[in-house]
C-alpha cells in the first residue's frame, strides 16, 4: 500500500511539475507576445508621427504658397486700381482742358461779337 500511496504521489508530483513548466512557458509566452505587441505599436506610431510630419511640412508649404499668390493677387488689383484711378483722373483732366478750350472759344466770340 506504500508503494501505491508512493506510486500517486510522485505521478502526482510529475503532472504538478508539468503544469508548472506549461504555465511559465505560457507566461514567457505572454510576455514575449506583449513586448511585440508593444513594439509594434511604438513602431507603427513612429510611423504615424512621421507622415504626420510630412502632412504638416506639405501644409506649411502650401499655405505660404497660398499666401503668397494672395499677396501677388493683392498687388496686381491694386495697381489695376491705381491704373484705373490715373486713367479716370487724366481723363476728368482733358474734359475740363475741353470745357476750358470750349469756354474760352465762346468767349472769344462774344468778344469779337461786342467789338463791331
């Protein structure tokens, strides 16, 4: 009866032993699979930082360009405008020289009108 009680104890000891190699095993398992895990994650962020630097580098580009085709744009209407403001003015100054050439040949002609 010993040798029975011996017999189950020490195949009870083995399985016991085999469970605990089995649940280390899965436990380094877990860990190893949580630091890939981990990694992969820090490396696909990396990644994401990365384009969105890229994203951020190609706004900050076109938004001087935009910036800058503005200012151009301002600049060009406002010499448009400006064109347009002396073009009005010499304008307005040749009907006046015309009222001025107008009025004077009136003149003239009461003048000489008067004189017989």
């Amino acid at each position: 009866m010993s040798e029975q009680i011996d017999n189950f104890t020490n195949n009870l000891r083995d399985k016991l032993n085999d469970i605990d190699d089995r649940l280390s095993s899965v436990k380094l398992t877990l860990e190893l699979a949580s630091k890939e895990a981990q990694a992969t994650i820090e490396s696909k962020l990396k990644e994401v930082k990365a384009r969105l630097e890229t994203k951020r580098q190609e706004f900050n580009t076109y938004r001087i360009d935009l910036k800058r085709q503005a200012e151009e744009k301002q600049a060009e209407v406002k010499s448009k405008v400006e064109a347009w403001k002396t073009n009005r003015e010499i304008e307005e100054l040749n009907r006046r020289a015309d009222r001025a050439e107008d009025y004077a040949a009136g003149e003239i002609v009461v003048a000489m009108a008067a004189d017989r």
